[in-house]
C-alpha cells in the first residue's frame, strides 16, 4: 500500500512512517509538509490512501479535502489536534473516511488505515438492482445513477447505502450499521453515521430536507425505501 | 471627574424641568388669574411676566458656558431667584383677603430638596416660613386683617414638616443610588474577573493544543520502541519506557482535561446522544480502570441492581464523567482497600455511586472541590490539576443530571452522578 502522510511538523510524519514500516505488509510512505505539496503529491504518486492534518500552514487541510473530493474518491484520514467535535464532523462532511485526534497511538492509525483501506476495497456482495423512480443502484456494479447520470459516491457512502439496501423498507439500527460499515469499535460514534446519511441524502435525495429516500426511524436507525426488481 | 459631570447632567436635566414648572405656573397666572376678582389684573400680569422673564433667564444659562463650567452655582443662583419671586408672589397678592398663594412655597421645598437634599429642602422650608411670617405680619398691619398667630404657627410647622419630609426623601434616593451604583460596580469587577478567567482558560487551552503534536511524537515513539520493533529491550530499558509512557500519558490527560475546560466554558460542547445502557457504559468504565486500581493493590467492586438502565447519552462524555470518579477514588483511597461502585434506578433517574475508604472531603470543602483547579486539604500529596471533578460535574450537567458528594458510611468519600433516564 502507498500511503501520503500530510502534516507540517516532519517528526509526526517520519513517526506515521517508521509506525506503517514496522506494520504488516510492505507499505510505501510518500510525505508532503503543506496542502499544496499533498495536492501535488496525490497527482504524482497516486497513493492508496491519504492521512491528512487538518491545521496546515497556507491551504488548511479541509481545503485540501475539498478540492481533493472534487475529482476523486481516495480515502481520507484526518488528524485533528482540536479534537473538537465541529472539527471532526466538518472533516466527515467534507468527506474524510475516518479522524483520529492527536495525540494518537501510531498502532491504532495504522489499524484505522487498514480498516478503510479493506472498507474501500470493491467487496462482491448480493448483485442486484436496485430502483426507485429514476433512481437506480447497481449493487454490483457498485454504481449509482439519477436517470442516466451517474452520482459518485465514496466507498463508505456506498458500503452505508449497501447496507441499508439489503433490506429495504426496513429499519436498520444505527448500531448495527456503524458496525457493519465501520467496525465493531465505531458502535456508539453516532456522529459518522449522522453525518454520512447526510452525506447520502444530499446526493442521492431530490430534496435532502425533506428525505423520501433514506428515511429516519426515530430512536431505531434508518430504511431505504426502495423496491426491488 | 465622572461624578461631576454626572452631576452637572443631572442639574441639566432638573432646570429643564423646573424651567417647564415654570411656563406652567405662567400660563396658569395668565388663564385663572381673571377668575379670581380679588386679585388685581395688573398683579397678574406682573407675576406672570415675571415668571416668564425667569423662564427666558434660565432658558439662556443653561446655554451658557458659564453652567457647563459652574453648574452649582448656576443652579443655586437660579433657586435664589426661585425663592425671591415666589416669595414676591405671596408678598404681591397678601392684599386679598382670601390670600392663598402662600401654598405654592411647598413646591420650592420640593425644588430645593431634589437640587441640593436635604440642605435644599430644609433650607427653602425654612425660608418658606420666614416669608410666610413676615408677610403675614405685614399684612395685618397695612391691611388690617386679622393676626392669627394660631394659623402662622399651623403653616409655618407645614413648610417644616414638608422639608423635613422631602430631606428624607431624597435621603432614601441617595441610599438606593448608591447601592445601585454599588452593584454596578461589582458588576463591572466580576465581568472584569470573569474575562480574566477566561483568558487563563483560553491560554491554557491554545498552550495544550501546541502541545499535541509533539505529545503525538513522544507518545509514538514510546509506543514502537516499547512494541520492541526496533529491537529488543532489557529488563531497564523496559522499565523506563514504561515510566515514560505513563508521564507521558499524565501529560496527555491534563492537556485533555484543559482543552475539555475551555470547551465547556465557551458552550462548545455538542453532546452526541446515543441510546446506550448505563449499566453496561458504568461496567466498561469500571473495567477500563481495573489495571490502574490493581497497581495500587485496590479492588473495584460493582454493585447494582440487575436490570438495565436506558439512557439517551453522549457516550464518551458519560464514561469521562464517571472514569473522573472511579480514577478520583483510586487515587484519593488508600492502597489495598476497596472501593465500590453501586448504579441504581429510581424515579429521579439513574444514578452511579462511586464509594471510597479515602480521606473524605471537609464539610466547608464541599462545593468549592468542584471548582476548577481545586483540590481538597486532604490530598495533599497526590497529584492533579484538580479539573477532574469541575468537568464531570459540567458533563453531568449537560446530560441534565448531577453529581453531588456524600459522607460514605464510615468514612470515606461517596460521589453520586445522577442522569435522567428517558421515559419508557
């Protein structure tokens, strides 16, 4: 696996580095001290998966995270030294895969990279069609499309929609769905799934305000309302 | 400086009013004069130019450079005139045999006691009196009525009273201004004190920021080298990595609890509630310190009623709420003893008790121990910022619940957080 380290104190980066070199499997480590420098590396070096600080000197790391989403779907870890909970949403809504605080233990982001890592990765579950006035979800294909347009979606939003799509019209708990999606250790972050259904809607809905698609079942979790070819 | 320009603003503002008293008192000579056929037209035109000579008089000082610069004495110099045409009123009208006009003295009283208190007040009685006297007198002598002294004793005793009256009065006032003021100004300090608090907060919280990313590399490196990656330890290299490794994450911690201070107080803590069972999050708590309490040869033990408990929480908040009291307790108790942690539901909702066999806290301590940054007299020697129980209590809070401290039964310390649980 190719990993981008992004952050502007070289130690953290050479610790990220020294910590995936002692990891399993061979790992390539690419560095970069600035958001510029990230966006240039992730052109260059097309790495597997980006760890990005979010407080960068010059472009801030949800800038970068921005621009980064606008063509692309690489998974995303951020690092937060705030650890404040407007930081961390505002990193899922932009799209990040997944933050750590620091300080953090460099076992568990190595661990965190290769859960997303196996999250990304195109897993074959129950093909089928999935389809709802012009909206239809190729569950094989791993492809979403609005008519004839098709609308990207992360590998998390799309392994989120998955899960609620292999039973639709019923209520999936919110449990359940961190776990599936995340990790057993994700069971009580209600925060990634708010934020990802949020994510969700605004692309698939026609009107995210008021969700027809993906509808809340208060205090259990969430139903696609969908019907099945 | 300030008190005397408040107190040239407010002289401002009573001649304007007594300026407007006295168009008033004009236009009333100049209306009613003509109904009272005793009272000669030429007096009433006289008085009532007068007064508006005094009025136009006025009118002009206030404009006057010479009130911005003297205000009290431009405002005595006016009550003089006050006194002298009011007093020529009652003298020019004490040929009617009806003759009333003394009564409008009262009203300099009031005048007198709102510009200067009570020696304003006493004073314009006092002349009020004097004037009444000596008109009285020479009225009986020029126009032959009667002396009365009965009636002179009955009115002059009225103006007396009347400015004895107004100096309590304005007394009184003076005594609410003053602590009206009073409370502003302690206002004003603790605004000032609380602004300085949270400067210190804010500082604190910018300095453990910086901290985090070198905490992230010390920590890191701790943790490779300790996971002998790098290449084996011995027995010593061992045993300091692990020292290191715990100051390290003393460090961590106080830094957390800094940041978590400075985010309770700017209001920036959005509670992520989850349904979980309270139970289950005081077990995992209690587990997660088991290692700790082992070190110091303590044992935990977990007591409570069966059945399970559903609340509506931001778990990790919660479970930092309740760690605070359960490492407290392992901190505060003595080595080898026990300490126990009871949950229990009732109507007021569900509540943990964390119990003790340490020092206790003193009965004057009580509320102060969950301030920041205090720590009880009788831990001297352990080690803390004393944030641990200010933040619980503030998370207990946010969830709307409690935390409140009790006497264990034989001594000791008991702890008790309370949450409300949501209705079934």
């Amino acid at each position: 696996m190719k990993v981008l380290v992004v952050d502007d104190e070289p130690d953290v980066r050479a610790l990220v580095a020294t910590a995936l070199g002692y990891a399993a499997g061979p790992a390539e480590v690419v560095e970069a001290g600035d958001g510029d420098e990230a966006l240039a590396a992730i052109r260059d070096h097309k790495p597997d998966i980006v760890v990005l600080d979010l407080a960068l000197p010059g472009r801030d790391g949800f800038s970068v995270l921005e621009e980064l989403r606008r063509t692309s779907m690489l998974p995303v870890i951020v690092l937060t030294a705030r650890g404040l909970e407007h930081d961390k949403i505002r990193g899922l809504e932009l799209g990040a895969d997944d933050y750590m605080t620091k300080p953090f233990s460099p076992r568990e982001l190595v661990l965190r990279i290769q859960t997303v890592l196996r999250r990304s990765a195109p897993q074959d579950r129950r093909p089928g069609v999935l389809e709802r006035g012009d909206l239809r979800i190729d569950l094989a294909a791993r492809q979403v499309f609005r008519g004839t347009r098709e609308i990207r979606l992360t590998p998390t939003e799309f392994n989120l929609l998955m899960e609620l799509a292999q039973r639709p019209g019923e209520a999936v708990s919110h449990e359940a769905l961190l776990t599936k999606v995340w990790g057993p250790e994700y069971r009580t972050e209600g925060h990634y799934l708010k934020v990802y259904i949020g994510r969700l809607r605004d692309k698939i809905e026609n009107d995210p305000a008021s969700p027809r698609v993906i509808q809340t079942v208060r205090g259990v979790g969430y139903r696609l309302a969908l019907t099945k070819d | 400086m300030a008190a005397q320009a408040v107190r040239a603003n407010e002289l401002v503002r009573f001649e304007r009013t007594f300026n407007r008293a006295r168009l008033g008192g004009a236009a009333i000579t100049f209306i009613l004069g003509p109904f009272f056929p005793n009272i000669g037209l030429q007096h009433v035109v006289l008085f009532g130019t007068l007064l508006l000579l005094e009025s136009a008089l006025v009118a002009l000082l206030l404009r006057s450079d010479r009130f911005v610069r003297y205000p009290e004495r431009v405002s005595q110099a006016i009550f003089a005139i006050d006194l002298f045409v009011v007093s020529y009123a009652i003298f020019l009208f004490s040929y009617d045999p009806n003759w009333t006009t003394y009564i409008v003295g009262l009203l300099l009283v009031i005048a007198g006691g709102f510009r200067f208190a009570s020696a304003g007040a006493l004073g314009a009685s006092l002349f009020m009196a004097v004037t009444y006297t000596l008109t009285a007198l020479y009225r009986a002598q020029v126009f032959g009525f009667p002396t009365e002294p009965q009636r002179i004793a009955f009115t002059d005793t009225i103006y007396l009273l009347a400015g004895f009256l107004m100096a309590g009065l304005v007394r009184e006032l003076g005594t609410l201004r003053a602590q009206r003021e009073a409370f502003e100004h302690q206002r004003a300090e603790t605004d000032a004190l609380r602004a300085l608090d949270k400067m210190k907060t804010d500082f604190l919280a910018e300095m453990s920021h910086d901290f985090r990313s070198p905490l992230t590399v010390v920590r890191g490196a701790i943790e490779i080298l300790q996971s002998q990656r790098p290449g084996p330890l011995t027995e010593r290299q061992q045993e300091l990595t692990a020292r290191a490794d715990r100051n390290i994450r003393r460090l961590e911690e106080f830094s957390e609890d800094l940041l978590e201070m400075a985010r309770i107080e700017h209001g920036a803590i959005q509670l992520e509630r989850v349904d979980v069972d309270a139970g289950d999050l005081v077990r995992e708590v209690v587990e997660d310190h088991r290692a700790l309490a082992n070190n110091r040869g303590q044992t935990i033990q977990v007591d409570g009623t069966p059945d399970t408990a559903m609340i509506s929480a931001d778990v990790t908040r919660l479970r930092r709420a309740v760690g605070n009291l359960v490492g407290n307790a392992i901190k505060f108790a003595p080595e080898h003893s026990t300490i126990l942690v009871r949950t229990h539901r009732d109507d007021g909702g569900f509540s943990v008790s964390v119990i003790d066999h340490g020092p206790g806290v003193d009965r004057d301590e009580r509320e102060r121990i969950f301030e920041k940054f205090s720590r009880g007299r009788r831990t001297s020697g352990t080690l803390g910022a004393g944030l641990g129980l200010s933040i619980a209590r503030s998370l207990a809070e946010l969830h709307g619940g409690s935390i409140r401290y009790e006497d264990a039964v034989g001594g000791g310390a008991m702890f008790v957080l309370t949450v409300p649980v949501e209705i079934e």
